[in-house]
C-alpha cells in the first residue's frame, strides 16, 4: 500500500491515495479544496501510476460545475448538481422546509493493513446537516477485486432521511463510448449474456422484488466501445434485496460511471439521532484480458470467500417423485444413486405435514408422519447406512395461507392491515426483518439440523415480497437477518453443506455467495437451454458455485433430444449433481452414469479450482469451456447445432485453441478407460500414445468433436 495518513485536520488537497491488488492499482485523490474524492487511475500495476491520472480534468467545465465533471468516488447532491448522485440527504424541519442537499469537507483518513489486505477509510462531514460520511475501501493482494462501501451517520438530534443512499460509483474512461455487457433473464431463463453500445445517457437495472431477482443479475462490466478485447472493468453489488445499477456514459467526456447501491422499498432511509448505515459493498475489478479476464478475475475473488469443503455429488429426489414423498420410494432412489457413485441425497419439497401439493405444508417444518412411518430419523439412518450424505430442501421464508403458522402468526408475513393479501405460488412472505420471526427461523432450521444426521441444506425462497408497507427499513432488516442466519449456520453447523436457490437464480449475488457453498442457476435443466445459463453464469460467478443436475427434462426453449453424454458434460461443468429419475433407467444408462461420475471425481478439484476459458458461446454449432489447474487442462464440449452434414459434401471439424496449456510443455491425454468420450483423443490420432505440444494445442488446437457420431466429450490432458 502506498498514500498519505493524516490526522483530524486531513492531509492537503491533491492528496494520493494508492491500493493495490494482486495485479491492478486503484489511485483516489483529493480533489482540491478538499470537497470529494475522485478516480485518478484503475489499471494494471505500475510502480509508479501517471499523475495527473488519466481520469483527472482540470479544464473548464461551463454550464456544469467542477464535481460534476470529475470522476467522484461517492458523489451527494449538493457537491455535485446534475450528474449522477450517490447520495441525496434531507434534514426535515418541523413545521417548515428542512435542509436538503450536503456540502461535505475531508475531516481524515486512514490507510491501515487490516487481515493481510489494506484498507482505506476517508471521512467527510456536513457541519450545517450534521451529517458524517466515511468511504471505505479494502483490497488484497490475493486477488484483483476492490471492495467498497460508504458509512453515513446522522450526528444531529433529529432523523435524517436518505432518498438515495448508493454504495459506490466507478468511472472508467470510455473514449467514444462504452460497450455495456449484462446479464438478464426470467425464471427457466437466467442470466441471459447481452451487451448495449452506450454512448450517451442511461442504462439502468433494477430489481424491486425484495430479494436479487431472476430479470437482471447485479453484475455489469464495461469496455470502451473502440477496444471489445481490451481493458474491460467490472462491478457487481454484494447484496440480497432489492438493488439498482445506473449506467451513465458520455462520449465527449470520454467517462462512463457505473454507480451501485441498494434500492429500499421506502421512499426513504430515515436514520436516527446517532445511527449509522453501513451501505452493502459494491465490488469492482480490471483485467486487460477483456471480458473472459474479468470473469477469471472475479473467480477468483469468490474462491477467496468459500469455506474449506468441497460440495459433494448430490442426487435430488425432486423430479422422480414431485411430492409424492414415500419413505420407501426415496431409499430405493438412494440406494441405486450410491451404486453409480453419489455422495449425498437431498430429499426435495413434499417431505412435511400438510404439503402433498403447492397449496400447504410451507411454515410448518416437522415431518409428515405419514410419508416416514419408521420415523424420520429411522429413514435418515437408512440413507447414511448405504454411505450416502442427506440432505433437505427448506424454504423458511414461505408461508402457506392454511399452515399451522400462519395460524397462529398472522402478523409474522408481509400486509398492508386492512388491505387484501396476495398469494404467489399460493404463498405468502415471512417479515424476516422481525427479530422474532427471524428467532424462530433459526430454531427451526437449527433444530432439524440437531434433531437429524443431515449434512447438506438447500435454502430455497420461491416468491418476491409484496405488501411490505412502510417501516424502518424492511428490505434492510430482512436481508440482514438472512445473511445472519447464514452467517450462523456455517458457525454453528460447519459440516452442513448450504446451497441457495430462489425460484432458480433469484439470488445469485456476491452477498450470498459469500455465506453458500453452492448457488443454483435456473430451475431449468434442459441441456441446451442450461448451457446458455451457465455460460452467462460463469461471467461473473465461479464453477465451485455452480450447482448444476443431470435431468431427463428436455427443456423449455431449446427441446432437442441430447445424449446422456452431452447431459452430464453440461453437469459437470459446476458442482455435479443428478436429478433424473434414476429408477427407471435402464442398466446401461446407470453404469453409463456411474463412468461419468468416475470421471467428475478425477477433475473435480480442476474444475472447482481451475482457470475458466470459454471457447464461443451456446449459439454457435461447437462450445467448450476449458478448466486449467496447474498440470491438468479439462475440455469440455458440446455439438450445440446439428451435426455437421453428409459425407458427401465437405466440411472440416471445428478445431479448439487452447489457452490453458504452457507453450513450452507436453501433454498426454488422459486414458480413463471408461470407453466414453472423456476418452477420446480429440481426433488428433494416438500418436506417440496420444502426446501433444502444448505450442500446437495453444496455436492450432484439437478437434473435440471429430464426427457426428457424438453431441458431447470431455477430454483431460495431463503436463508430461
């Protein structure tokens, strides 16, 4: 770390500030008269960055004003004037108009080692509104992210209403314009890859539905419009409720800023006399290897969160059974998913009293007697017996209309009084920002997991709020008691393995990701389909998080039939499980299955741990993702089109680069003696006993799919 500290009084403007990360520099400065801090430079390391910066502006600035013009670090109405804001604050005056806007001055600093990383606290205060502000900042040299949040207090001895109160802004210089990539979706369809050309005005994502929300995803990475393979930066928001990314490029300026933050329910954030809010982090990262660079960038930055367990293979009951949930049903499930090699089995939706269909059950979390006649805890035993790790589907958050806890709770869920209720999926919404519904959401979950051998939980929330009327803060207490709750089941339960869902990807977010050991894309399963929700999924989110099933679900957009081949392969591009009704495959289809699983066990750490290049994208006829890990390289394939034509007219294999390979190495493809694909040599010939230069993988590649006689393959090279 590299800066100026200073006391009470601040250091002088033009002060330098400069953290660095494992391969990057970010640069703040004082701007002069102490009135903001602003970006000089965001780039690779330098031993020495330019000053001035490339972001910094001294030129004139008419019918605008000097803030507006510079690239603010966190910018309040009443600094800056017309460009976007980060914060806009009120002091109510009884009886009369109250104080809005902030005029803030730099009050201190502190550049500290904190955890084996840095961290940057710069504080401001407003004398007239009484208001403090702190902007935080931390970086490690383990990795390229820079995490930022701001602290506002209200020092006065009234409230004080924040309308807008963001995380951070991130300017990066976009001479000509900014090409703009996000994510989007609907449920069955996440995290849909897209890019915008941006050259004037807004682009803005949202989502209001009280938790991250299956239509845009927190993630936005920005590239200027004349470089799409350059330097490429990216932000996302660590946050679990509702959320807003605002997007504002000006080609003449030569800037884009990208400014991120929550989004309350309330028009507004009222502190008071003496409180402080802490805003969610806002996460930014550069790399100069474009928009595969920031992907691998932020892997890594994910990996640095995760405990020290490894997800196991599961086998979910859900789509073989529904809710018909018989105790006999599922050992008999169990029993074959451990003979082709699965770790844990997750008993899915329809285990409890009152739920043998959407309509009941969700509130009232005890067994149902009546599907587990031996006992719960018998049937656990049963499962555990055979080797297997068990595991239960939860969804603490539902509420159904009938249940025994809606009963006696009524006020426990989301109303408006005197206003009509509205059901989705037939479910209300727990208020989890009531501490004594959140108290019994952790006596529940904590009891089950006492009262039985379970070592995997999957925490789904399948409905956004509604009737959330007004309050301190509802999202904000809500979303804290869902990190706190995670938070304490990782200390209290390390051995559970949590996955998150909603409704799918619904809350796929850093905040979450960093309190799961698995995160789940999509309800859809289809292999085409899915291939399009990973490969947007891996932009901005790691393998290790990916849960991802073998199904015999043919999809909702994309319904061509596939191989169980190209269904694993898609599978085992993430954490691997399986969720097809395994009772009614045939011998072949199961030792088929159990080879693969064989397989996925080999690479698993490969794929967790391994560098992510994506070769193209699921519309094209061939996609491969490549996993690297120190000796290891892993090729995934899929032939996503149709196959490529008769013999009688010519057409050559598409060939695959790859960009994980040491040139200077040698590479033996890896025999699994399975007589599957992950076999094959690529087309390239056993010679020399299927040995390749790592000079000629990397500048002409190998043909993965070499003819039409299979849709999938997974090949494995080990360095010689």
């Amino acid at each position: 770390m590299t800066g100026t500290t200073a006391g009470p009084a601040g250091p002088a403007a033009g002060t330098r500030w400069t953290l660095r990360t494992a391969t990057t520099v970010y640069q703040v400065r004082l701007a002069p008269g102490g009135g903001w801090a602003e970006l000089a430079y965001w780039g690779p390391a330098l031993d020495d960055p330019p000053v001035p910066g490339p972001l910094e502006y001294a030129g004139p600035t008419p019918y605008s004003t000097p803030a507006d013009a510079a690239a603010c670090e966190y910018a309040p109405l009443g600094v800056r004037h017309f460009a976007q804001l980060d914060l806009v604050a009120e002091r109510p005056a009884p009886g009369g108009e109250g104080l809005r806007g902030t005029v803030w001055r730099h009050t201190g600093d502190e550049l500290t080692d904190k955890d084996g990383g840095t961290e940057l606290r710069v504080h401001f205060a407003d004398d007239l509104q009484r208001l403090t502000a702190t902007l935080c900042y931390r970086v490690h040299p383990g990795h390229d992210v820079i995490e930022r949040w701001a602290e506002i207090g209200n020092e006065g001895d009234t409230p004080l209403r924040l309308e807008r109160v963001r995380s951070a802004g991130f300017t990066v210089p976009t001479p000509g314009g900014a090409l703009l990539h996000h994510l989007h979706g609907r449920w069955a369809q996440e995290f849909q890859a897209d890019r915008v050309e941006l050259r004037h005005g807004r682009f803005t994502l949202e989502s209001r539905l009280g938790l991250t929300g299956l239509s845009h995803s927190p993630w936005v990475a920005v590239q200027p419009l004349a470089e799409p393979d350059g330097p490429t930066w990216s932000a996302a928001l660590a946050w679990s409720g509702s959320w807003t990314i605002d997007v504002d490029a000006d080609a003449a300026a030569g800037t884009t800023r990208v400014g991120l933050g929550r989004l309350p329910n309330e028009t507004a954030i009222v502190l008071a006399p003496g409180e402080t809010l802490a805003t969610p982090p806002a996460c930014g990262v550069y790399s100069g290897d474009g928009l595969q660079g920031v992907a691998r960038a932020w892997h890594a930055y994910q990996r640095t969160l995760r405990r020290p367990v490894t997800p196991p293979i599961v086998y979910n009951s859900w789509f073989a059974t529904g809710f018909d949930v018989r105790a006999d049903r599922q050992l008999e499930l169990a029993r074959t998913a451990a003979a082709i090699g699965v770790e844990t089995f997750v008993v899915d939706d329809g285990w409890f009293t009152g739920r043998d269909d959407d309509r009941g059950g969700l509130g009232d979390w005890e067994p149902d007697p009546a599907k587990f006649p031996g006992g719960f805890a018998e049937f656990v035993a049963g499962v555990r017996a055979l080797g297997l790790g068990f595991g239960l589907w939860i969804e603490p958050e539902g509420v159904s209309p009938r249940s025994r806890l809606f009963a006696e709770h009524p006020d426990w869920v989301y109303r408006i009084p005197g206003r009509p209720m509205t059901t989705i999926r037939n479910q209300y919404v727990l208020d989890l920002g009531r501490d004594d519904a959140a108290a019994w959401v952790w006596e529940t979950v904590d009891g089950l997991l006492r009262r039985y051998d379970i070592t995997y939980l999957k925490w789904d929330m399948n409905r956004p709020m509604t009737e959330r009327g007004p309050g301190p803060d509802r999202d904000g207490r809500h979303v804290a008691n869902f990190h706190r709750i995670l938070e304490r089941l990782r200390r209290d339960h390390p051995h559970v393995v949590v996955e998150g869902c909603a409704a799918g990807g619904g809350r796929v977010d850093l905040a979450t990701a960093a309190r799961c050991d698995v995160l789940w894309p999509s309800d859809n399963t289809g292999p085409l389909d899915r291939l399009a929700v990973q490969d947007g999924f891996l932009h901005g989110y790691a393998p290790h998080l990916m849960s991802s099933w073998v199904t015999d679900d043919p999809g909702l957009f994309d319904t061509a039939p596939r191989s169980l081949a190209f269904r694993f392969a898609v599978a085992m591009s993430g954490a691997l499980g399986i969720g097809a009704d395994i009772g009614a495959w045939g011998e072949a289809e199961r030792a088929e299955a159990a080879r693969w699983v064989a397989l996925y066990r080999s690479i698993r750490h490969v794929i967790r741990d391994g560098e992510v290049h994506r070769h193209g994208d699921p519309s094209l006829p061939v996609y491969a993702v490549e996993y690297a890990l120190e000796d290891t390289v892993v090729l995934l394939a899929w032939r996503t089109g149709p196959a490529r034509g008769s013999g009688t007219h010519t057409g050559r294999p598409v060939r695959v680069r790859l960009r994980g390979v040491d040139p200077a190495a040698a590479y033996r493809l890896r025999d699994d003696g399975g007589g599957h694909d992950g076999g094959h040599d690529g087309g390239q010939g056993r010679r020399d006993g299927g040995r390749h230069g790592g000079a000629a993988l990397a500048a002409t590649g190998l043909v993965p799919l070499p003819d039409d006689a299979a849709d999938a393959a997974v090949i494995v090279l080990d360095r010689e």
